[in-house]
C-alpha cells in the first residue's frame, strides 16, 4: 500500500513474532485514564490495521476478554510467555480491526500517532509534539481520517461481520 515497507515486532521474549503488511489505517496515541492503567504508562499508541494483515511469525498468542471504559470490553491479544500486550480488539471495531501496540514494533518511530485523544485525562508532564492534531475525548472518524482510511475500515468490517 502506497510504498509501504513491511515491519516486525513481537512480545519481550520473542516468542510471538509478528509482520505488519500494510499501513495503518490510523494511528491513535490515546491518554485516557484506561490505557493509562492498562499500560501502566502515559499514554498508549495504537495503530489501527486489518487484522489480516497481521502474519504471525511465531507461537500464538493468547486471546483475554477484558473490561473497557465504555462496557463493552475488549480483546487483549497477548504472549502467552511473557504476558506482553501485541494488541487487541475493541467491540466497537470489530473482530477484523486490530488495534496493534506500536511499542512492540522491532522500528516503533516509523508509526508516529496521528492523532492523540483522550488528553483531557493526559497527565500534565506529558508534552505533545508542536503541531499535532489533538482531541480533549475522541473525535468523529468521518470527519478526520482520509477516505482511504474509512475504506479500508469499512471493508475489515464487512468482511468480518
């Protein structure tokens, strides 16, 4: 997709391994309290992609339902190892989009956020980047990400149902 140059990542003993195939579709740095305690950081970055364009390239992970801010939970894709987090699947996107942790990438600062949400919660030492697209909450897709962007997302829809 326009150029872009498979990466890979894994967990923190390298026993799941991953290539991403394809650009995200959009890539979130969200600071709500949430992410903050899951991740027991700031902030969290996700890149959103199709789910199949994830090759797993070692063992499989593990697959653990777990509460959301909004109820309706979500899917946390782990090591079963080590525990890390390589990404998941929130109920409202739907089985066919993956929220990958850009954190696990072997070359992580080749998928900066493209926007980040949720800073009405971000902590007060955390400074964002001059210039970067910035929402207190979260925002209306349809009116910040490039059609190519709703496509792709509609499509991993529609095919996962």
């Amino acid at each position: 997709m326009n150029g872009f140059v498979p990466l890979e990542g894994g967990c923190s003993c390298r026993a799941v391994r991953y290539r991403l195939e394809a650009a995200p579709i959009f890539v979130h740095c969200c600071h709500c309290s949430w992410c903050q305690r899951e991740t027991g950081s700031a902030f969290a970055v996700n890149a959103m992609v199709e789910t199949d364009r994830i090759t797993q390239l070692g063992a499989s992970p593990v697959t653990i339902d777990t509460p959301s801010a909004s109820g309706r939970g979500q899917q946390i894709v782990r090591c079963p190892r080590c525990q890390v987090a390589v990404w998941s699947h929130y109920s409202g996107a739907g089985p066919g989009i993956a929220f990958l942790r850009v954190g696990t990438l072997d070359e992580p600062a080749r998928i900066p956020p493209d926007i980040h949400i949720y800073t009405s919660t971000r902590l007060p030492w955390v400074v964002l980047p001059e210039g970067a697209r910035v929402v207190p909450e979260f925002y209306d897709a349809k009116t910040v990400w490039p059609a190519d962007s709703l496509a792709r997302f509609r499509a991993a829809r529609a095919r996962t149902g």
